[in-house]
C-alpha cells in the first residue's frame, strides 16, 4: 500500500515539475514582453521629447518672426508649424500614456507569473516532503520488521540450543 501511495505521489510531483517548465518559459516570455514594452515606452518618451523640442523650437521662431520684419504668409506658416508640432506632441503623449500603460498591465502579467511560478515550486517541495515522510515511514516498518524478526530469531536459536541441551543432558 505505501509503495501505490510513493508512486502516486512521484507521478503527481513529476506532473507539477513538467508543468513548472511551462510556467518557467512563461514568466520568461512574459518578462520578454516586458523589456519589449520597456524600450516601446523609452522610444515613445523620447518621441514625446523630440516633439516637445520641436514644438518649443516653432514657438520660438515665430517669436523671432515678431522682432524683424514680416508678412502675414511667414506669420500663418508659422502658425501652422506650431499647430503641426502641438498635434504631434500630443499624438506622442498619447502613445506615451498607452505605452506606460501597456508597461504597467506588463509589469502585472510578471508578477503574476512569477507567484505561480513559486507556488508550483512550494506544491513540489510539499509533494517531496510527503515522499520523503512516507519513504521514512516504509523504511522505519522495515526496520522494525527486521528487528522483531531478528529477535524472533535469536529467542529460537536460545530455545533450539536450551533444548538440545536438554536432550543432550537427558540422554547422557
């Protein structure tokens, strides 16, 4: 009966180690995606950035336009690179935000990972554990075992030698 249960009990913690291979790869994909989403939100900061420059940079040449001589042409197109940058600069943020976003519901599949990954490993060590008492267990039956059989056989040699000592006394 104990051999069925060591068995069983093997086979469940070979099934729980195979399927932490599975998580395994999966928190590695999952932490793939996450560096993917990391540098995906460092490029669209840095987009945003570049905007930003871009936008400041316009404002300032219309600026400029202001103290020298000008036309009403050189003041709307300065307008409109000014309302191209400000579009661009939001259209950026916007795609910061999702990226940042992105990053963050990353950063929670991780971490989701990462705990089924430890709880299967604590259900293989417990499964280990289980082994380890029921193979003490059969061991220490065994042990005993021996002892009582031993003991049964040493109390059979004394009383084998006891009576043929006693036959040998009886017929001398």
């Amino acid at each position: 009966m104990a051999d069925n249960a060591i068995r069983s009990l093997r086979v469940l913690a070979d099934i729980r180690r195979r399927r932490g291979k599975a998580l395994e790869k999966a928190l590695a994909d999952q932490r793939a995606a996450m560096d993917r989403c990391v540098a995906d939100t460092q490029s669209a900061r840095e987009r945003r950035d570049d905007t930003s420059t871009r936008h400041e940079q316009a404002l300032d040449g219309r600026t400029r336009l202001f103290e020298q001589a000008f036309t009403p042409a050189h003041v709307k197109a300065a307008d409109i690179a000014i309302e191209t940058c400000a579009a661009e600069k939001a259209e950026a943020e916007k795609v910061l935000r999702r990226c940042e976003s992105s990053e963050q519901r990353q950063a929670q599949e991780v971490t989701a990972a990462q705990a089924a990954v430890r709880r299967n490993n604590e259900r293989i060590e417990r499964f280990d554990a289980r082994i380890a008492a029921a193979l003490a267990g059969k061991q220490s039956a065994e042990d005993e075992a021996a002892d009582e059989e031993a003991e049964e056989m040493a109390s059979a040699r004394i009383g084998g030698r006891r009576r043929a000592a006693r036959e040998a006394a009886e017929h001398a």
